[in-house]
C-alpha cells in the first residue's frame, strides 16, 4: 500500500517518509490501531536504509502520530480525521472596496501578459547579474559570527540599531540635518509610504504630486481615500506655476515628490526648482514627502542634494527610500527618515502591523554597507547602466517616432508619442511581435498620457534594448505612420 512513496533529490529521506506516513494517518487512510510495517520490512519495500524508517517512527512516535508495543511493533493512534459539513462561501462578495480596489489597480494582474523568450520593457528592477553575491555571502557569514544568536530572533520594531545609525550617517553626508531627526526601518518603500499615510490625520484629504508619478504611490494613495491633484512635469522639473495655482485654490494635507530620477518620467529636478518648491511648500504650510528614487544613478552632473537637505533645520520633509532599485531587492529594506516625534508615532503603527522587519536582512545589509563593499558595487552598476541609458536614449531618438522624451539618467527613459497614438493598442501590437514596455497611462493622476509609455531597460543585454526599441519604432511607422 505504499507504493506511491515517490523521493525527492535534495531533501532528507527521513523527513519525506515521516510526512507521507503523516499524511496517510490524518487522512485516515492508516487507522487507528493498524499496525504498521516493521523497520525492516518498510526499508525494504521502499528501497531506504532501516535507520531512516527507525528515525521517521521515533519522530511519528515524538508527535503523537503513531505508539511502540514491545515485541510487537508501531502502532497508529487515534487522530481526529473526521470532517464538519462543508460549505461554499462567495469571498468576492465579502471583499472590502479597498480589496476590490487593489486588485483593479493591480498591474501585474490586469496587464498585458508576458511570454517567454520576449523583450520586456516593463522592469526597472536591478539586473541580477551585476549582484555582488560573493560579498554578501561575505557580508553574511561575518555578521552571522558577531551575533548570529541576536539577528535571529525577534528585533525592534523601529528597526536594527547599526543599520539606523549608519543611515543617519549616510543621509548627513547627503547634506541633511539630522539634528532632532530619527530613521525608522520598513519592508521597502511601499511599507514606508502605507505607514505614513495610514498615521498621518486626513484632515483635507487632499495630497499634491508630480503629474506623472509613480504607480506604486498612487494605488495607496487611492486605497487611503485621497484626492490627488497632479503637477505637469516640465524637463527640469514640475511646472512651477502651476504648483502655485493650485495651492492658492486648495488645501493639501501633503505633497508627494520623486526629485531624481522620477519615475516614470525620469526627470532630475533642477536646483532652482528644488528651491522655489520647498520655498512655496513652507510658504502653504505644506508637508513633503520625499521618494529617494535612485538618487544613486547619477551617470553626469552635479550632485543634488535630496529636498531633505533644502530644508536645513525645518522638520517638514519626511524621506523615504530603500536601496530595492540599485542593490538587492529581494531584501525589502527601506527607511524613513523624519522628525523624532513622528518617528515615534510611525514606529507604533509598523509594530501593530508587522512586529518588525527581518533584523537577519538589515543586519546582513549593514555589514555589507558597513565593509564598503556599496561603494564597489554602485561604480560597477553606474557604469553598466550608463551604457545601457545611452544607448537607450540613442535607439529611441533613432528608431522612434515621438514627440518628447525624458529621462536624465537611472534605469528608465519616458516617451511622449504623437496623440493620435493609442499606447494600449501599440502595446498589443508589439507584444505580438514579442516586445513589451509599460504604458504611460498608468502612472497619471488624472488618466491622461495615452499616448505614454515607458522603456525601462536596466535587466535587458544591450542587444535586446537596440532590437526592442527598433521593433517598437517599426510597429508605430508601420501602423500610424511617421518618419524619425
């Protein structure tokens, strides 16, 4: 009868055996008081040493599963099998609108599905294979020896000490006064960003952004109820007057801002800007909340400094970032980093929802950034993506028909095409010729940009950016005319 015991490479054999021997119990296939094969017998039927099936009974045994007589063999126990009458519950019709609305907002869901072997366009995620894997194994073992006990248990909720202090350090080299300033650890920028509009009071329930801005921003910010009122972005930045327009009119209870490397637009904002929109913002009494967006992917140019820096001694921008674009996304770190007294308060709300972030991964990170193995990292990086941004940038302007195009640096380039074209239809038209990109349409405030899209190309070869991009320009002179 246990002919159906299949093994499986790579996982201990005493294991596998006790949770099929598991299974047949508590689905009541083995009953109470059967006796089971003797070690011997079972070894043999299945082909295993008899040391595996002893250890599989002690542990069945150890777990209340199964009982020894002596001299006769293991035995099964009574386990509860038995089931209640079962009923079908309808669980869309018990979807909260917030529920409902994620899943309409839910790109990955309702996009254009992605086949294999396809150019896609749609990531702006790091490319894998410039990840520094044998330095974090580094990285890892050397902060395993120093307190592998401490980073395995449970941490704090404001998030692990060294990692916070060598953020505070980072962001006053940066030019930010941390004087009274304090960092709260998240689960990346998304978890950041929830936190801080699900603490902060929706008194006008009305924020201010950059018209694009970034998808991710925008579904939280439709989820917590707001209003949003979008800013055109102008290629130094967004359109001035038009911030001082709309503060005149409405009241905000804060405003949300990518200054470097915008997503999606990709637009660094100039310092003069910088400076009249923290002039404007003070002046209306308005908070900020800063995206850090790749401000590390800065191929030429002076430094800017980030809107936190422009603020000097003031306490009204709250930072967030994460290092998810540039070094390891799989790790989910990001940071806040405010006023102490709204740290405080911040640092309650992520211990009610997830107790913490996983102190093994920001110990690991802090020991990585700590060894100085980022600053090796991020100069290999800037100069392959570097490579890939120009030539991004020269197949565009060759091979594409458009009207406007942005992108400073980062891993991303945004495309404004004639109006005529519908970017939704031109996207199923590439796709089936195996090419994908992300439509602009989806990153505006007011539904606006149809004829948008995005070109992020930080994971494709060289190759495929040229071949894609060509393809892209093709499918538009093909299907709506044009010259380039």
């Amino acid at each position: 009868m246990f002919n159906d015991f299949k093994l499986n490479q790579g996982r201990p054999v005493y294991i596998q055996l006790k949770e099929y021997l598991k299974r047949m119990i508590t689905n009541g296939h083995l009953l109470e008081n059967q006796k089971l094969p003797s070690t011997r017998e079972l070894s043999v039927s299945l082909a295993i040493s008899r040391n595996t099936v002893l250890t599989a009974y002690a542990d069945l045994e150890q777990e209340g599963l199964i009982y020894a007589v002596k001299g006769k063999g293991n035995f099964v126990k009574s386990v509860e099998t038995s089931k209640t009458p079962s009923i079908e519950v309808n669980w869309q019709e018990k979807m909260s609108e917030q529920a409902l609305l994620a899943e309409n907002l839910d790109l990955m869901k309702h996009g254009v599905r992605r086949r294999n072997q396809m150019i896609s366009f749609n990531s702006i995620a790091p490319d894998e294979k410039l990840f520094d894997v044998e330095n974090f194994k580094r990285a890892f073992l050397n902060r395993m020896a120093i307190e592998g006990d401490i980073v395995l248990n449970y941490g704090y909720a404001k998030g692990y000490k060294p990692l916070i202090e060598f953020l505070l350090h980072y962001m006053e080299v940066k030019g930010v006064d941390i004087k009274d300033k304090d960092i709260l650890i998240t689960n990346g920028f998304t978890e950041g960003l929830d936190i801080i509009l699900s603490s902060l009071n929706k008194k006008n329930g009305r924020i201010i952004c950059e018209n694009p801005t970034h998808h991710s921003a925008l579904k939280l910010f439709r989820m917590h109820g707001y209003d949003i009122d979008g800013i055109d972005m102008e290629d130094d930045g967004m359109d001035i007057s038009m911030l001082q327009s709309l503060l005149t009119k409405n009241n905000y209870d804060f405003a949300y801002l990518i200054p470097s490397y915008h997503n999606p637009t990709g637009i660094v904002t100039s310092s003069e800007k910088r400076k009249k929109m923290m002039e404007l913002f003070s002046a209306y009494q308005v908070p900020i909340v800063e995206d850090g967006f790749n401000e590390e992917l800065r191929y030429s140019g002076a430094h800017l400094a980030p809107l936190a820096a422009f603020a000097g001694s003031g306490n009204n921008v709250i930072y967030t970032s994460s290092f998810s674009k540039i070094l390891f996304p799989g790790l989910r770190v990001g940071w806040v980093l405010a006023d102490k007294d709204l740290i405080y308060y911040l640092e309650s709300m992520k211990r009610a929802r997830t107790i913490h972030t996983s102190t093994l991964d920001q110990a690991v990170l802090y020991q990585y950034l700590h060894d100085g193995y980022f600053e090796k990292y991020i100069k290999k990086a800037r100069s392959v993506y570097k490579k890939k941004y120009e030539l991004a940038l020269t197949s565009s302007k060759r091979y594409i028909p458009m009207k406007r195009i942005t992108g400073d640096g980062g891993l991303h380039l945004f495309i404004e095409l004639d109006d005529k074209i519908d970017a939704r239809e031109l996207l199923n038209k590439c796709s089936q010729k195996g090419v994908f990109f992300s439509l602009g349409n989806d990153f505006y405030t007011d539904d606006n940009g149809k004829h948008t899209l995005r070109l992020g190309f930080s994971r494709l070869k060289e190759e495929e950016i040229s071949s894609g991009i060509k393809l892209i320009g093709q499918t538009i002179k093909e299907h709506y005319g044009g010259e380039r």
